[in-house]
C-alpha cells in the first residue's frame, strides 16, 4: 500500500492513519495522548480473532477406541 500511495506523490497517509487511531488530542493540555483503551481493545480483540482460527481450523485428533 506504500508502493502505491508513494508513486501518487503521497507520502505516509498509512502512517498517520495508525498514529491517529492511536493517539487522541487533548484540549485542554493541547497535547496528544495514547488512546489506550482503543490499542488495548483492538489488541484483545486481535488475540481473540487469532485464538477462535486455531480452535476452529486446527485439524481434528481422531483417538484410538479400545
């Protein structure tokens, strides 16, 4: 997505995306602060996505009946 953004003069709009996903503005102290709710949260749901692929693609045991 770099490759294509850059060879249409633009530069680092990716960037900026993640940064302002994770950075909100603060008013009062005029400053940026790390969002930490939305990181975390998308951090869980990214882990859970990753755990609910194992469980249902992982391939099946079949165990020996005696």
């Amino acid at each position: 997505m770099a490759i294509i953004e850059a060879s249409k003069g633009k530069s680092g709009p990716t960037l900026n995306k993640v940064l302002r996903f994770c950075y909100s503005y603060d008013p009062q102290g005029q400053t940026y602060v790390l969002n930490i709710t939305k990181v975390s949260g998308s951090i869980i749901l990214f882990f859970a996505l990753v755990l609910l692929l194992y469980l249902v693609l992982k391939p099946k045991k079949k165990g020996k009946l005696n």
